[in-house]
C-alpha cells in the first residue's frame, strides 16, 4: 500500500509538473515581444492598433535607439527575443542578408512602391532645414536656401545638426550633400556647418528642432513634418526645403523567422499595424505608403530625392566616417 501510494504522489507531482510546463508553454506562444527603435508618437499609434483589435496584453514592446537595436539585429540574428520589430528599413536590409532571420509578409499589404517581401513600411520621414523666424530677424540673418548655407560663417554659433552616429536623421542631410556635391566637398560642407553648430551637435534626432522652437538656435536641420506641425501650432517656427533636396527614409515592421519556435502572433500583429494603425500614423508622419493614402500641399516636399545607392548599415558606417573627417577638418 505504501509503494502504491508513493507512486500515486509522484504521478500527481508529475501530472502537475506537465500541467505547468504546458501553461507556461501557453502563455508564451500568447504573448509576443516587440522591438522598435520608433519615436513616442508613433509607439503609441502602434499600441493603439494593437490594444483595439484584441491584442491587448498579449505583447510586450521595448524601445530602443536607432543604432543600439540595429547593432542587435546584426549580431543576434535569429538568436534576438523579440519576435516583431519596427526599425530603419535600411538596417532591416542589412540584417536579412546577413541572417535571413525574417519571414516572408503572409498578408497583402497594397504599398505604394515595392519592398522585400519580409517587410513593409511603417512611417516615411524627410529631411529639411528648420529655422526660428523671430530669432532669424533679430539677429538680421538671410534666409537659407540650402544646405550648403549653412555653412556660411554669418550663420556661426546659430545652427544646431544631429551627429549621424547617433541618430539616422543626420544621413538624410549627408546623403543630400554628398548627391548633390560627392563625397570630397560635402565633407568640406559638412566640415563648416560643423564649426557653426560648435556644441549644437547633438545625439537625438529631434534635439535641433527643440532648439530652434526655443530660440536657442536659429537654424537646425530635423524632421519635416515636425517643422510643419510646429508651423501650423503659431509657433515662430518655419521651414525650408533645401535645393539639395528632401531626402527620406523609412521605419518598417518585419516577423523574425525562429523556425519552428516563430511566434504565431507576430505576423499578426504585424498585419494589425498595417491595416489598422496607418491612419494615426499617416497623421503624425504624412507621407503616403499605401493605396488611398494621400498629403495635403503643406506636406508635399518641394525637392523629393532618393540616395543613388542602396541605403544599407554599411553605407551608414562609411557615412560616419565621413562625418568624423569632417569634424577634425
């Protein structure tokens, strides 16, 4: 009787062992975890489309910079936790070719170009010269026209850039000087407007546009759609289109492919984001990515340019380095 009672006992702990096991296995394959390297606005859009449409509390997303999630994904590959991510499309690129650690789209997604087949943009975002108005007549400076003007010596101690190590919006301004210019005297350009931003290089990409709604700066280089909001709130805040041209890039949402431990509710969600959150995102990022979207004419860039060669994470490093010569000139 003891012997069949102690078997008994160890069936039971066995038996509930299993159980456990198979409800953490459950729990896992429902919740997802979700990487991006997106700004606030549109995380929260994302969150939104997610938490309306039945996925609520069943991810979790982390944020992180540009270039620290985009070093993750090439030296992680496959290995990475996050089953979703929304990052640069370039590095994206670079990732699949280096890993191959995405799935193939499983939805239509009706974009207005075409992509690869493992992902589809999130946001389109271009680049363009920033200037607070106020301050620009107080101090009796010219308009700018170009990128190049910036690196006018009457513009010293005015001018607020990004530094492209830190942030992808400092490469729309690079790719633009160096396709209008080629690399040897866009570094001379890039060298001046250095010295007229002196301690107004800055790691965030949104940092020069917070300069200039201040006035603390009369110049900055950062997103265009973001001068156009503050433009459109009062603020003294206005915009210029460069003649070198408005340069893009793009954030998308790609699945990693784990084989068979890829989490089901990946390519859900990434579905999800597409269908349902591109009319917030459309708002806060107005440049059209898919059939029926559409900009008003505040929104239209006036010089749209696309960089000659394929944007990929090496190009970026060759661009930084660039932009490191241009400092020590």
């Amino acid at each position: 009787m003891k012997l069949i009672r102690k078997m008994a006992a160890i069936a039971v702990i066995g038996g509930l062992c299993a159980a456990a096991a198979l409800t953490g296995c459950q729990k896992k394959a429902q919740e997802a975890i979700i990487y991006t390297n997106a700004d606030d606005e549109a995380i929260e859009a994302m969150k939104k489309a997610l938490d309306g449409n039945g996925y609520e509390g069943k991810y979790i997303l982390q944020s992180f910079g540009t270039s620290e999630l985009g070093g993750k994904l090439l030296a992680e590959g496959t290995n990475i936790e996050a089953d979703l991510v929304t990052m640069s499309s370039f590095y994206l690129d670079s990732a699949q070719d280096n890993s191959k650690m995405f799935q193939d789209l499983a939805f239509d997604t009706r974009a207005l170009a075409d992509y690869p087949s493992f992902y589809t943009p999130v946001t389109g975002q271009e680049g363009t010269i920033i200037v607070n108005t106020e301050v620009m007549k107080e101090n009796n400076l010219p308009m700018p026209k170009s990128l190049k003007d910036l690196a006018d010596p009457v513009y010293s101690g005015m001018v607020s850039v990004t530094d492209v190590k830190s942030s992808s919006t400092a490469w729309l301004l690079i790719q633009a000087l160096i396709s209008a210019y080629g690399e040897d005297e866009a570094t001379n350009v890039l060298s001046g407007i250095y010295k007229n931003a002196g301690d107004h290089i800055e790691s965030s990409g949104s940092a020069p546009l917070k300069k200039v709604r201040v006035g603390e700066v009369a110049i900055g280089f950062g997103l265009r759609h973001q001068a156009v909001a503050d433009k459109a709130s009062g603020l003294p805040v206005d915009f210029v289109d460069p003649t070198e041209g408005n340069f893009s890039l793009t954030e998308s949402v790609a699945a990693i492919d784990k084989g068979n431990k890829t989490n089901p509710l990946a390519m859900e969600m990434a579905e999800c984001i597409i269908k349902n959150g591109r009319a917030d995102l459309l708002s806060i990022y107005p440049i059209p990515l898919y059939q029926g979207e559409s900009r008003d004419s505040a929104n239209k860039s006036t010089y749209p340019m696309v960089f000659s060669e394929k944007l990929t994470a090496d190009l970026l490093t060759k661009h930084q380095l660039l932009s490191e010569n241009a400092k020590v000139q």
